[in-house]
C-alpha cells in the first residue's frame, strides 16, 4: 500500500514517522519529490493539506481523500478534484482540544479586559476596570461542529450566557441555538445578543463574506470577533471600518484573505487586533495518526472512512 502526502506545509516527517509505527505496511512518499519515481496510478491513499491544482487527479488510483485539515475549502477550489472519490475531514482529538483552548483564552481576554490593562500598564495607570459577571457576557458561536460543540462545552462551566448560530438547528444543553436567516431565531437576533463572537463556520459560498458590514452593525456596540475559520469569512475593509468607528470593540484573527498576510496590511498594526498566523490550531499527527490509520483500515475491509465531506453543503 502506497500514501503520498501533499502539503504545502512542511510536516512530512512527522507523518513518515507517526505512520512508520502505526502502519509498518504503508509505503509513505511526498509530493512532489517522490511523483517522479513512481506509477502514480499505483497510489492508494493521499493525506492532503491544499494541494496544487491538478495534483490529486494524477493520482488516478486513490481509494479516498484524507484531508489534513477540518476545513476543505482547500480542496474543493481545485476544479479537477476527483469528485466521486469520498473525501474524509480530519476529526482529531488534539486538533479540537487546540481549537478550545485558544477560544478560552480569547474569550477571557477579552471578558476580563486584558487589552486595556494592557494599555494602562504602558501608560503608568493602576485603575481597576469595572468585572463583569460572565452570566451578562454573551458568547456567540457561529458553527456548532465538532469544534464549535467542544469550546461551547468548556466555556459552559465558566457561566457565560452562551449561544450558537448554524445553518439547520442545532441541540447542546445550556446552549441557545439560533439558525437560518429569518424569524426570532435567526441570525440576525443572534448577532443582536452577541458580545463576543466566534466564526467556526465551514468556507462556502453561503458563508464567504458574512462577516460584513451588514453583519457587523447588527452587533452591540463594542463587540469583538474572534475568527478562527477562514479568512475568506472577512471583508477585511468592513472590518476595519467597524473597529475604526469604535463600534467593534476588538478583533481576533487567526485566518487571513491572503496567507501569509502580505506586509504593512492594516492588521499587522491596528491596535484594536489581535492576530496569530493561522495556527489556532494545528493537526498533529502524533495524535491524528490513529485517525488516518483508522480511515486506511475501514477502507481496505471495504467501509466507509469517517467523516465524509457533503459536497453540496461544500463541508
Ligand atoms: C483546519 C485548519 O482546517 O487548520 O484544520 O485550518
């Protein structure tokens, strides 16, 4: 059995090695080093993270996709992907605890005011800022996954006042589940009693953008956002207007437009944000590995991988 990783990020021996141990059989080659040494029709499974266009297509024996990543966006731009083949996303203990963890730590930065301690200690003041209870700060998730589901159960026991907005309706106790566009329960009355909003969404057409200035107006004075989707879910311009009219009373931004982002971008130096490099959270194959190894055995007795990709909803 044969697996090509194609990545553009440079985690291949992570990989090689976690595979090594967990599945002696799995003949591991990288692209595009090793495309040229060998029939890649004879390639059985590809663990991808965006891929160049066309790559995937040339491996014209693939038994499934296996996305390094929970978002496929990346895949999916590629007009030549192999649509009738499933692909997986990737569904990983330690990518999910990553994702939870920054969301915490962001959402206490900014329910305890961390930003403007920050300012006071530069300027010299000892002024206690008024704390307020985390029943009144209303958190608001956008997507209700995997990911959305495990922050939303961590910040629970903190007492936020918590909520989540998705496509069709979505169950979690302690959690109010708005959904669709329309009605009491819609977007716009979760963007209404939102103070610190999350984007986990999926990128896909119906959500490219929705963090706009529409959108953004719709939510209280000093709110913040914090997105660790895509960068494609801001129109970085109306972001930027609506913290530079103190609107938004901040933002975290994991994902980017363009990455990396290009130097002297507003963002690198707006003081109402707060950035990290797309690495909110990251898969690490000495976790992921199982599920990959999962996924390859599931496949060779003729099952199902986990986790497939709806095409049509694009995730
Ligand atoms: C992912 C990511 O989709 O890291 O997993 O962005």
């Amino acid at each position: 059995m044969k697996l090509m990783f194609v990545s553009e990020e440079d985690r291949a021996e992570d990989w090689r090695a976690e595979l090594a141990a967990q599945m002696p059989e799995l003949e591991f080659l990288v692209w595009p080093d090793d495309a040229p040494r060998v029939d890649l029709a004879s390639i059985d499974y590809t663990l991808v993270w965006k891929p160049p266009a066309g790559a995937l297509q040339k491996l014209s024996g693939l038994k499934y996709i296996q996305s390094l990543g929970a978002g496929v966006d990346g895949l999916l731009v590629d007009p030549t992907l192999p649509t009738h083949l499933a692909i997986s996303r990737m569904v990983d203990r330690s990518l999910i605890q990553g994702m939870t963890e920054y969301i915490v730590y962001n959402v206490i930065h900014y329910h305890r005011k961390m930003g403007a301690y920050a300012a006071q200690q530069a300027a010299g003041a000892w002024k206690a800022l008024r704390q307020v209870d985390p029943r009144t700060r209303r958190i608001g998730i956008m997507g209700l996954g995997e990911l959305g589901r495990d922050a939303a159960a961590k910040l629970l026991p903190l007492e936020f006042n918590m909520a989540s907005w998705s496509r069709t309706p979505k169950d979690m106790a302690g959690v109010t589940s708005f959904h669709g566009d329309a009605g009491p329960q819609g977007f716009d009355a979760f963007l209404g009693r939102t103070d610190i909003l999350i984007c986990l969404l999926p990128l896909t057409d119906a959500t490219r953008g929705i963090i706009n200035a529409a959108n953004l107006a719709k939510l209280p004075k000093g709110a913040v956002v914090i997105n660790c989707a895509r960068g494609g879910h801001v129109v970085d311009d109306d972001l930027l207007a609506a913290l530079d009219s103190g609107h938004l009373g901040g933002a975290c931004l994991d994902v980017f437009n363009t990455e990396p982002l290009p130097a002297g971008h507003s963002y690198w130096t707006h003081p109402g944000v707060r950035m990290t490099p797309h690495t909110a959270s990251l898969t690490a194959a000495h976790s992921a590995a199982e599920y990959v190894v999962e996924n390859i055995r599931r496949v060779e007795r003729g099952e199902a991988p986990l986790n497939i990709v709806d095409l049509e909803a694009g995730y």
